[in-house]
C-alpha cells in the first residue's frame, strides 16, 4: 500500500474575481496559490491544473510500486546473476546493490559472499572483502575460487603475516587456483622479508603452472634483490613476451629501467602500459613519482588528476599533491596536502618523513621533531630519516641528541656526505672539534666538489690551530665556487684574525675577479684597510661600494662610523637620513641610526621614537623589538620594558625568542614568579633546547624552589653532560639553598669530568 501525500482541499467562488480559499493554508498561500504559483483565471483552469496535479503524483507512486515490487520478485538467484553481469561490465557499484538485496534474502548464499567480496576488494575496500571472502569460505564456496581473492585481500588489509600463518601449507587443487594462491603467498613472504619461503613460494605457484606470469614476477624481484639485474631482466622480458602479460610486468620492466638511471625510458614505457590499461594505479603511482623527480610538476598533476578519477580519496594522490606543492615552495599547500594522508593517526612514513621536511623548511622544528621520530620508529635504516632528524635537532639546540641520533647511520658506515655534514656541525656544536674535522674531511672525501664542506673544514681547521690546512682548504673551497661565496667570506675573516693582511687582500682581489661589480667586495677590501689602520684607503673602497649600491647599508655604516670617530657627528646622521628618505621603513638603516645617536649621547625622545617607528614598520621582526625592550632597560624604565617585550609576544605568539625576551624582562623586573610560567612555554616550545631549560631552572632559583630548579638543571646536564657552566650553576643553587655539602660534591664531579679544566678547582676555592 502506497500513502500518498495529502492534498489541499480547495472551493471555488463564481465570478472572475473570486479568490480561492485553501484549508490551512496561510494568506499567501491563498492569494498565489502553493508554492507561488498564480491563481487559476476559471474554475475549469484550476481543475484542470488539480487534475494533472493528481495525475502525476498518482503516476509517480505508481512507478515506485512497479519498481519495489519488481525487485520484490527477483529471486536471490536472479539479483545474483544481475550482480555478475555487472561485474563483467566493470559496474562494481551496480553490482554491489544487488548483492546487498540478494543477501537481504538469502543470508546463507555463498556465491554472493563471494561476489561481494571481490566487490568490495575492487572497490579498495579490503576489510569489507576480507570479511566477505572469509564468509564464503565458511559456508562452502569452493576454496580453490575464494582463497586466492582472499588471500589478496588480506595483504591489501596489511595482514601478510596473518596470511601466512594462516595457509601457508594450504594446497588447493585446480593448477591454476594454486598458482595464483602460492604466488599471493609468495608475495606475502616478500613484504615480511623472508626470501627463502618467498621463492619457495614462487616455485610452488611454478610447479603448479610453469609459465605463471605473477609467480615468474615474484622471482624476477628477488633477482633483483640480490642484485642480478640482468637475470631479472630477462624473466620481465619473457612475461612481457606473453600474449597477455599483466600490468605489472611493465611496473618491474620500469623499476629496472629506473635503477640502471634509465628514468626517460622507464617513463615512456608507463605511459605506453597505462594506454592499454588506464586504471592501473601502481604504474600511475611509478610515473607519477618519476614525473616530479625529473621537475616535470606539470605532467606530474596531471598524472594526480588522472589517480584521483580512478580513486577520488586516494592517500598515494595527497601525497603526490602534497611532494608537488613542497617542490614549488607552496608550504601551505604541502602542509594541507599532507595531512589528508596522515589522518586518523597513520603512521605512513612517506607521509611523516615529507611532513617533517615541510615544517622544516617552515621552521616549525618542534612540529618536524614530532613527524620525524614517528618516521624513523618506522624506518629504523632510513638515513635520510636520520639526516633530517638529526638537523631538526641542531636546529633545536640539542646537538647531543642530533649525534645519538646519527650513530646507527655512523656505526653501519653510511658513506652520505650530507650524514657526514650534519655529524660534523653536531660535533662543532658539543665541542668536539676533532671529531667535527674527521667528519667534514669525509665530506668532502666522498663529494670534493662540496664546496659548503671544505668551508666548514677549513673553518675547524681554524679552531684546531692548523692555520696552513684552514687556509689550504678556504681557498679550495672559494676556487670551486664561480661567486662570492661563505668560503671567501671564512678565508678572508681567519687571515685578519691571524693579521695576516696582505694576504687578506690577495684573497679579497680574487673575489674581485669573480664579482667586480660587486660593493661587498669594496667593503671588504675597506675593511681589511682599515684593519692595517690605512683610514683612507678604507674610506675609498667604502666609497666605491656605494657608487656600485648607493644604498648599500655595510658601507653607508662603515663610513658613518669614520665620519663619527673624525669628530663629524651630523655628516653621520645624513648618511642615514638620506637613505631613510629613499626608504622610511628600512628596519637595518632605523636601527643603525639609533646606535649612533645613542653612542652620541643623543636625544633618549627621539632615539624612542625612531625605534618606536622601526617596530610600527616592520612588526614581524625580532630585531626592532630587542632593541625597543632594551632601550627601555638601559632608562631604567622597567615599566615601559615590560610592556614593551609584553607586544612582542602578542605580536608573536609563541615565537620562542619573544617567550625569552619577555621571561627576561620579568626576572629582571622583579616579577619571577611570571617568568617562570613564560620560560615553561619556552621549554614546551624547545623541549630539546639546553637554554631554555637554564632560563626556567634560574627563574625557579629567584621564587627560591631549588628542588625544581635542580631538577630543570639535571635535565639540561643530560643534554650536554660536558657543559660546565650547567655544573656550576648546580652547585650555586645548592649553595643557596643552604646544601653546602651537595654543593661540593658537584664541584667534585666536575673535578672529576674534567681533570684538565681548572675553573672546576677555581670554583672549590670560590666555596
């Protein structure tokens, strides 16, 4: 029985001018009609307009009954037959209704378990298939149709080891339903590294039907494996030869090709197997990721656009999106990208390592050391996993944990020179200078054209005291760098701490080769003049640059900075003023000019005001912040200070260099207690970072809670054990909490630490 809507009874007036009155209906509905319409000009036109109003509500409901009653009659036989010829059609969708309304009826059929299941796995969704399948099995659908569909489903659902427990001894008894069995199970012993049981697996899917083309892929992998890439090639090659070779013959024939560097050919041959089957998403992934290491990001989109038609919420196309948008610098777009793949918590490692690398070169290093710990927990032999980690750790201020962090990579002899770079600025940054030179030195062993490497080589050198081996390798580096580069910079700042000037100069006449037209040159060559005390040689080169730059600021700086020390104070100030007219809200020019005039004893208004106007200018910056704060402190007025750092915070939120900034004008007001809470944000936004750690333990001193600055101090002790002033700083607190023993006590250890170091002995006879 069909219950149709209820109609609006209605009478009708005589006369033209008679309005028609609906029973509960509004005065709007009366005077228009339902739903707008206009009132019919005659009796005869509204019946007519009622009639066909009924005549198609009746007509609708009547099809409704014709179709739920056809379906009604269908038979579970009949709704399982539709549902095949649907699948043979490739309509997944149509055929999954009917199944649905077959199993309605007949809960018990197997055939359309079966037939949902593999459904359901066509559709990617192995759950549903491997719940289906495993239904099948139970209510007796042959095993040598079911097992292999299942089988492949629990591997899709990640549940390879299950699988294998489960029928690894399984035979089945048609030869090719236990091809197609073994060779799943082979697979399955692939993606858990047993290679063994894995070829063991291939053979047996061999014996069953020797020219198998997937068991003959399964074998061409672990040829490869083992590195016989001929051998793999020529079984690849055979299965291609087959009348109907599967997709993922030209997917391994590709990979092969890509790691003989053969990428333009691996990429020619996917687009030709993706011509004969478009919806192969593995060979569309392969291209897809060869696409955007060639810069092809283009190609690589469209490639994206064509996944997302096969699979509109694909993980593998966010991915892609998110590797695409990072590739052009959009990090915003990376970012978004990237957290549709990592939603709901999955630890994909791909997905974690790009998402690391994002907020990386974002800056955000405490959200990147979340990304990649996850990463390396899941890829414990990633060593780029390690690289980066490792970096967002020295970005952090944790070189100790940066080197814990490369050791597996060190101790397996990792031969990256990018690992060895990162191993030697943690080195650097602990203090282990000799062990930071072995490590650059195998930088630029394995890459000698690295020359960001030889610099930093020749810098440790420096710090060793090996002068000539510092300067061999500056120069080294400068030579292999067509430009200006930081080993120019490196050599020429070491050859005037060493006074040695004339060969400064040398070095500063082969950057003048390289740029003539360059005014950092000039300022330099100023520079190194003015280092022999040559005033007006120096004056001349700072005068050159500016005609090169007439807004170059170094040298506008340096020249004001000799106008000041020849007792000319206003010629000076019209350097900046002059460049401040050409550009009002240069931040470096307001600030330079404010140094001046405050070593001049000037105006402390118009210093406010000026550093007032440079913060107005340029909000987002640090620098006119600190120099407003400090300003204020340097007066005395602690209050304005206060307020000062206080808008710098506001104006950066969370950014942990305001978080330092205001905790230290808090200590330093009197208000410790706030400090406190301001360097626990600090420490919660550097959990890694030694300084943080010292700021809150000395905030927790002055509120006189030694207990938990002690324990603050511990915990920057773990970070660099080595660091003597985190062990002096122990002790004090000890001392000041009245523990003279506890005191002397963590003198001793660091006596004992660091025998040679004769601040600890200094520091017992300070007590």
């Amino acid at each position: 029985m069909v219950i149709l809507p209820r109609l609006p009874t209605f009478s009708v007036s005589a006369g033209p001018r008679s309005t028609s009155s609906f029973t509960g209906s509004d005065s709007n509905e009366a005077q228009h009609g339902p739903a707008g319409v206009p009132p019919a000009e005659s009796d005869t036109q509204m019946k007519r307009v009622w009639l066909n109003t009924l005549v198609n509500v009746w007509f609708a409901a009547g099809v409704c009954v014709v179709l739920l009653a056809a379906c009604g009659r269908d038979s579970p036989e009949t709704l399982v037959k539709s549902a095949r010829e649907y699948l043979a059609k490739g309509d997944s969708g149509a055929a999954l209704i009917q199944l649905r309304n077959a199993l309605q009826k007949a809960p018990d059929d197997a055939e359309a378990r079966y037939l949902l299941g593999t459904a359901l796995a066509e559709r990617r969704d192995s759950a549903g298939a491997v719940k289906e399948l495993r239904m099948a099995l139970q209510l007796g659908y042959p095993a040598d149709t079911t097992l292999p569909a299942l089988a492949r489903a629990l591997i899709a659902e990640g549940e390879a080891k299950e699988l294998v427990s489960e029928f690894d001894s399984t035979t089945l008894g048609s030869s090719d339903a236990q091809a197609a069995f073994k060779t799943t199970i082979g697979n399955a012993q692939l993606s858990l590294g047993k290679l063994k049981d894995a070829e063991a697996a291939f053979n047996a899917a061999l014996a069953a039907k020797a020219d198998y083309a997937d068991a003959l892929l399964g074998i061409a992998i672990l040829r490869a494996g083992s590195g016989d890439i001929e051998g793999s090639r020529k079984i690849v090659d055979a299965v291609l030869a087959q009348p109907q070779a599967p997709p993922e013959a030209s997917l391994l024939k590709a990979r092969l090709l890509v790691a003989e560097g053969q990428t333009d050919s691996a990429t020619v041959l996917l687009t030709k197997a993706l011509d004969a089957k478009p919806d192969y998403l593995q060979g569309r992934y392969l291209l897809t990721s060869l696409l955007i290491g060639k810069g092809d990001l283009e190609q690589a989109t469209n490639q994206v656009g064509a996944i997302r038609k096969i699979s509109k919420l694909d993980r593998q196309a966010y991915y892609f999106e998110a590797l695409i948008a990072s590739r052009r610098g959009d990090l915003p777009a990376a970012r978004e990208a990237i957290q549709q793949v990592l939603k709901g918590g999955i630890d994909y490692v791909p997905g974690l390592l790009l998402a690391g690398e994002i907020e990386f070169r974002a800056k955000q290093y405490n959200q990147a050391l979340d990304y990649l710990r996850r990463a390396v927990n899941g890829a414990p032999d990633s060593t780029y996993a390690q690289r980066l980690l490792a970096a967002t750790y020295l970005r952090l201020g944790s070189p100790a944990h940066a080197l814990e962090v490369l050791q597996p990579a060190l101790g397996r002899g990792t031969r990256d020179p990018q690992l060895m770079t990162v191993a030697g600025e943690a080195s650097l940054a602990v203090g282990d200078i000799p062990k930071a030179a072995q490590y650059f030195a195998q930088t630029t062993a394995l890459d000698p054209k690295d020359a960001a490497a030889r610099t930093r080589l020749g810098q440790v050198r420096f710090a060793e005291g090996d002068k000539e081996g510092a300067i061999r390798d500056l120069e080294a580096a400068s030579a292999m760098d067509p430009n200006v580069s930081a080993a120019d910079l490196a050599l020429i700042a070491n050859l005037l701490r060493q006074k040695q000037f004339d060969q400064a100069l040398v070095a500063v006449g082969r950057l003048e080769k390289k740029e003539p037209n360059n005014p950092l040159v000039y300022n330099l060559r100023g520079l190194v003049y003015l280092t022999k005390r040559d005033v007006g040689a120096a004056r001349e080169n700072f005068e050159r640059a500016l005609k090169i730059q007439p807004d170059y600021l170094p040298a506008i700086g340096n020249l004001a900075q000799l106008d000041w020390l020849e007792k000319k104070p206003d010629l000076a100030r019209k350097r900046y003023d002059a460049l401040l007219e050409k550009d009002p809200k240069n931040e470096q020019a307001l600030l330079a000019l404010t140094n001046l005039l405050q070593s001049l004893g000037g105006d402390p208004t118009e210093i406010e005001s000026l550093l007032k106007k440079a913060v107005t200018a340029n909000p987002q910056s640090i620098n006119a912040r600190v120099a407003l704060v400090t300003f204020y402190a340097r007066k005395g007025d602690a209050k304005q200070a206060l307020l000062a750092a206080q808008e710098a915070n506001a104006a950066l939120p969370n950014d942990p260099r305001t978080l330092e900034l205001l905790g230290q004008v808090q200590q330093a007001t009197g208000e410790a207690t706030l400090a406190v809470g301001t360097f626990s944000k600090l420490v919660a936004a550097q959990p890694d970072a030694l300084g943080p750690l010292l700021r809150l333990a000395g905030a927790l001193a002055a509120v006189k809670d030694y207990d938990k600055a002690i324990e603050k101090m511990r915990e920057a002790q773990k970070i660099n054990p080595e660091r003597f002033e985190v062990s002096r700083q122990i002790a004090i607190v000890y001392a000041a909490a009245g523990r003279s023993e506890q005191a002397l006590l963590e003198i001793k250890a660091i006596q004992r630490r660091q025998p040679a170091d004769m601040r600890g002995y200094q520091l017992e006879g300070d007590f």
